[in-house]
C-alpha cells in the first residue's frame, strides 16, 4: 500500500471535518449554530424588551404625553432652531424622512387635511385668491409674463399677428361694454345731473364724478367699470349716472349742467 503525503490545507481540512462530527456526535453545537442560536436569542430579547417598553408606554401614555408637552414647550424656540439646523445640514435625510412619514400616515393627512377644507374653506379660497393677486402683481412675475408673451407673439407670422391683435381688441371691446352696461344697471340706469333730464338710453349714458375730480379718478384707474365691479361698486370717488350732454356740458362749465 503507498501512502500519499497530503499537504498541510488538506489535513487541517480533515482535521476540521473530524472535530465536526465529533461535535455532531456528542451534541455539542458547531460554531456556525452557535452563532445563529446567539443571533436569534439577542433578537429574542430584544422583541420581549420592545414589548415591555410598549406596555409600560400604554399605561403611562397620558402622563408621558403631557411631560413631552410642557418640555416642548420649556424649550420650543430651541428645539425649531435645532430641527431647522439639522434639515439644512440633511437635505437627502430629512426629504427621505418626511416621505417615510407621510407614507405611514397618508390616509390620516389626507382626512385631516379634507375636514380642514369642510369647515375653512371659504378663508382658504380667499387667501388662494389674494395670494394668486399679489403673486401675479409683482414686479419679477410681470416682466417674465411680458417675456414670455414678446417671445411667443414673436414666433407668430405676420397674419397670425393681426389676427391676435383684432381678436383681443375685440374681447376688450366686448368686455368693456358690459362692464359698463353693468354699471349702468346698478346705478339706476337714469341721468342723475342735477338738471334733471332723466335720461335712460343705456346707449347715452357714461359714469360722471360730480365732484370735479375725474381727472384724479382716471390718473389712479383707467378702466372705471372694471375697478367699479372689482371693488364691489366699493369706491374713492363719488360716481353718479349722466348722459354725454350733461356730462360733457359740465367739463367745459366748471362742474355745471348748461341746462340749468
């Protein structure tokens, strides 16, 4: 019989493979179930610690709350600069956070935030509304609206180009002249002059400033009916119904009717 050298990984092999079953044989864990059993006890005992930490949290929930409560409220002007801190020092952990969070309370934000809307909201509509007015009267907003229509009414060829223009002339027009008609209606639809000629054509009939001060009115607000119904008929100036005769004696009268 030839005995075969093996070399030295070989028999530490064998070796090992020996203690092995050995171990088996005996009862005696390998160190690979050793590490799994010690692996799932921790796990264990974490789980029973969680559960008892929940458990004594369920009794104590109210007291605990209202400990958390008065410390915020001790140190709330800290706790918000720190937490502000730490999101600008955490963008990607902060966004990932809060994404978790909504993920995990979705249906209750989306309830809480449809009850709010139930019973607040005409104050939201008339802060959207107010908001949304001054966001589209700043200056930076203005100028990029201007941009972006020079640019697009650039693109357009020259018939397209006329075709825009009337068609908006004709929408001021049009709009214009309800406004006014709306004016007229709610003034009374008669001439108020005090020269009492009653006119009540609505095709002879402007807005007046029996106080003189027109120009002043104009200078401020170029579109009276529009301002007019913007404001709720809600005015600086003094306005009454006259008929383009009185209106127009007047100007050239120093504020008086000729047919006085």
């Amino acid at each position: 019989m030839v005995k075969v050298k093996l070399s030295r990984e070989e028999l530490l092999k064998r070796k090992r493979e020996r203690a092995a079953k050995t171990r088996r044989e005996s009862g005696i864990p390998t160190r690979g179930e050793y590490n799994e059993s010690r692996k799932k006890s921790e796990e264990e005992k974490k789980a029973k610690k969680a559960k008892r930490a929940a458990e004594r949290y369920q009794e104590k929930k109210d007291e605990i709350k209202k400990k958390q409560k008065r410390y915020y409220e001790l140190n709330k002007e800290r706790i918000i600069e720190s937490n502000r801190k730490w999101r600008e020092n955490n963008k990607e952990d902060a966004w990932l956070t809060y994404q978790k969070w909504y993920q995990d309370n979705r249906e209750k934000i989306l309830e809480k935030q449809k009850k709010y809307y139930q019973d607040h909201g005409k104050e939201i509509e008339e802060r959207r509304r107010d908001y949304k007015r001054d966001y589209n009267r700043r200056p930076d907003v203005m100028e990029r609206s201007r941009e972006r229509s020079r640019q697009r009414y650039g693109t357009l060829c020259k018939e397209a180009k006329e075709k825009m223009l009337k068609a908006n002339s004709d929408y001021r027009k049009q709009l214009h002249k309800a406004e006014l008609e709306m004016c007229i209606e709610y003034y009374g639809g008669k001439c108020q002059c005090e020269c009492g000629c009653q006119e009540s054509n609505p095709g002879l009939l402007t807005l007046g400033h029996p106080d003189n001060n027109g120009a002043e009115d104009r200078a401020k607000n170029r579109n009276l009916p529009h301002t007019l119904i913007k404001n709720n008929f809600m005015h600086t100036y003094r306005i009454q119904l006259e008929c383009y005769n009185c209106n127009m004696s007047k100007s050239n009268n120093k504020n008086v009717c000729g047919k006085i």
